[in-house]
C-alpha cells in the first residue's frame, strides 16, 4: 500500500516529534458567519464545520488523537451537537476521529468507494451512511451537496459543496500541503490520467471559496491553476514516454517544472504506468 505507507510515514513524524504523541495545536478561520474551517499548519488536513440551530455537520475530522481538540473547538462555535461528519477520503488524516464521532451519535458520510477502502483496510469508524454520484445533507434549514465526480488523489474523493455558501471543500484532491500536492494513491484508486478532468466537474459548480484538504483558505482561481498544472504533469509525462525518455529524465522534468518532491517520488512507477 504505497500511499498507505506515506501517510504512515507523515503521521508518524506529526505525532512522535519528540517521543509522546502529541494533537495539533489548532486554530479556527472564519469563512462565513456560520462556517469554519479548524486549520493547522500542515499535517493533519483541514476540517470545516457548518453551524446550524440543529446541529454541526464537520468536512473531515483529522486524526484519532485530535478528536478532543476538535469537540473544543466546535464548542467555541456553538452548543449544538455535531450530527454530521462527512469524509472525503478514506485516509486517515481525513477520518481518524471517526469511531469517536460515531460513539458521539455523529453520523459518518462518504462516497461508497471510500467506504470500500475503508473496509480493506479494516479501519475503525467506517462510514456508517453512503451516497454514489451525489448526496445531500440536509440540517437546519442548510443544504450541504456531495458529490464524487471522478477519480483524483483517490478512487473516492468527495467534493462538499455548501451552495448557500459559495464554497467548496475539495479534501485532497487540490491540496496545499508541500508534501503532496498531486500525491496519486494508486492503492486507493486515484489517477493522475483523470484527475484535471475531475478537477473540471468540480470547477462547473458556483463557488468563489476553496478550502483545500490542507493550507489556507483560497479563491476558485487557485483551483484552476491547479488544474492546469495537472494537466500539463499528465500531457509531459505521457510525451517523454512516447520520446522513450527514461525515468530519471521524467523526474527531473517533475521536480524541475512542477516542483515534484521525494513524497511524490514513491508515486512515480504508477504515474509512469498510467499515462504511457
């Protein structure tokens, strides 16, 4: 499981760097008056959380050991109960805290491939609600849409649309972390061939606001420059395999033309595969 191993080998450095494990320190940024991202540096990623006089519904809920930090700040926001946690992927800096959510009376909400590979993995708080294509929440006079359009980072990256909003949560199919901005699980179903083209769905929905899986908060122009930039990887990639480039030619092309890095490195073979 080579993505698996990677955010093993993330984890593993966020939570021990001096021994115990240790939660993120977290902080909250306003988005709208009624909807929150709780951010941190890097590792783990982003969680949104939309306020309602009927509850919370959170956009992914980190790791197991954030879980206290995380009711915290909710509880800063609001006394209403978090009824919804909704996961964009199965990976478990997205939905570690689940099985404490779940044991909350929280229900967990993802695509039924992420469902899937939570189930291979045999991971704790699976996804107790499921939707293909698209879904709907609705909570306290809000709508929440989601949508899987394709495949991207994985094979069941969902796309959390909150229409009254203008905003969308992308999970890790557009990340900022500089550890993985186009980090392919080919274990999880992901694809660097369909990923712009996922991109593009997403991008047809009205929305100025991006909260990516990890970074800050940003505008709908950082999302299509994404795009671009990952469209250009899959027609580079695949030209210099037509030219019989060798492997060491394509991963300098990669670190020298979209700033690839050694996470992504362990991808390489599969993007090679792929796109020949």
């Amino acid at each position: 499981m080579l993505v698996a191993g990677l955010c093993v080998a993330l984890a593993g450095a966020y939570l021990h760097g001096q021994g115990a494990p240790q939660p993120s320190k977290l902080d909250i940024v306003k988005v709208k008056d009624d909807l929150f991202v709780i951010h941190n540096a890097v590792v783990p990623g982003n969680v949104t959380v939309l306020v309602t006089n009927e509850g919370v519904v959170l956009v992914d809920d980190k790791f197991a050991i954030d879980y206290d930090n995380i009711v915290a700040e909710v509880k800063k926001l609001t006394p209403q109960p978090i009824k919804y946690v909704v996961n964009t992927h199965h990976h478990g800096d997205h939905s570690g805290g689940n099985a404490r959510m779940l044991a909350g009376g929280a229900q967990v909400v993802t695509s039924e491939a992420a469902r899937k590979y939570m189930a291979d993995g045999n991971q704790p708080g699976q996804a107790t609600v499921t939707f293909e294509g698209r879904g709907f929440i609705h909570l306290g006079g809000k709508a929440v849409e989601l949508y899987q359009f394709g495949r991207a980072h994985t094979g069941g990256d969902t796309f959390v649309y909150f229409p009254q909003h203008g905003v969308l949560a992308t999970g890790d199919a557009y990340t900022l972390a500089p550890e993985t901005p186009q980090l392919v699980d080919y274990a999880g179903g992901g694809s660097a061939k369909d990923w712009p083209f996922t991109i593009d769905r997403a991008l047809q929905l009205e929305f100025d606001t991006v909260v990516p899986g990890h970074g800050n908060v940003v505008k709908k122009a950082d999302l299509r420059a994404f795009r671009e930039d990952a469209m250009a990887v899959r027609t580079k990639v695949h030209d210099m395999i037509v030219q019989k480039k060798t492997k060491d030619e394509i991963w300098a092309m990669l670190q020298r033309d979209h700033k690839w890095n050694q996470f992504q490195q362990r991808t390489l073979d599969g993007l090679m595969i792929e796109l020949q």
